[in-house]
C-alpha cells in the first residue's frame, strides 16, 4: 500500500478508468452542461477529499482542507491525515479542480452485503473495494480490485461507495460491476 508523502498528481489521468486520460474539463460536453468546480465551489475551511493518480495512490480519497484558491483551477489544500517527511506538519499541496470532491454524504448502514461496493478506510485514505466474505462481529473481507488484496475491516472502517457525478452523488449500480 502507498507511502505517506506523495507527489503532485497528473490531473490528465483518470481515477475511474485505469490507463485512460481524463477529458480537459470543459463548458459543455456532447451538449449538455458539466459543472466544472471553480473556488465559488470552494471557500477556505471546506471539508473536501482528494484523489491522485500517482502510483500507490491511484483510487484513494483523503481527507482535506481547502487552504485558498489558486488561480481559477487549483486550491491549496491541508490532508487531514498525511504529513510531511519530517512530520513537522500536515501535508499541504496545490490540487487542480478535477481531484478535489466535496465530502460524500453520510449513509448509515445496518450491515454490508457480499458484493456490495464500499470505501475502506485504510493507509489515511478511503479506497474502493469490494465485499468478498461477511464475518461474524460486525466484521468483514473487502477485495481491493487495483491490488489482488484482501484485507479485514470493522464495520466502522467502512462505507458505502459513492460516485461523484456531475455535480451529484451517485450510487454505483452492483449490476453495472458485474
């Protein structure tokens, strides 16, 4: 699993698509529009989670703080997690727009089913997995598809996954990931 210091993040790269290049964000896509988040989305002190596509990062959301803008496409963000090599601090860095998301919404959950997709908090970060055994306790088996791993959680290191689309939190389909 990845290191504790990263590196800036290729905001070409696409998180949800392994290999592929993600579109230069634009006005319109195919006619409709794309909301595109600018620092009106944005103030200091926001909540947010944070992505990169650098390796041993890839799929991994972490917890941040939006610092300040930068520009009209960048903020400087604090991890609330991730510090600096000497851990004198936390780690602060510009992130572009298309790896910053708001934080998703809170789903409670009674229990996770075998197959469900979820976020497993691990390593200071959220990484998508997958249900692969219920255990007893309140624990589970969550298969991570980037890694071949497997990997024990409490329920309480896990939540549901939770796409964000367009402007909009959506829960994937199981069917889709079949």
């Amino acid at each position: 699993m990845p290191p504790k210091r990263r590196n800036k993040p290729d905001p070409h790269f696409d998180t949800r698509s392994p290999g592929k290049k993600r579109a230069a964000p634009l006005e319109e896509n195919r006619g409709e529009k794309v909301p595109i988040l600018t620092q009106e989305n944005f103030t200091k002190g926001t909540p947010v989670e944070v992505c990169s596509d650098e390796d041993g990062f890839h799929g991994a959301w972490f917890a941040a703080t939006i610092v300040e803008a930068v520009g009209s496409d960048k903020f400087l963000i604090e991890y609330q997690s991730l510090r600096t090599e000497d851990d004198s601090a936390f780690l602060r860095e510009e992130i572009d727009t298309l790896h910053i998301r708001p934080n998703p919404p809170e789903n409670a959950v009674e229990h996770f089913s075998l197959l469900q997709e979820v976020d497993a908090l691990y390593n200071d970060g959220w990484w998508v997995g997958v249900i692969s055994k219920v255990l007893s306790g309140s624990r589970y088996i969550v298969y991570f598809r980037s890694t071949y791993e497997e990997i024990e959680f409490q329920q309480s290191e896990l939540r549901l996954h939770q796409d964000w689309i367009g402007g909009t939190w959506v829960m994937p389909s199981r069917a889709l990931k079949l």
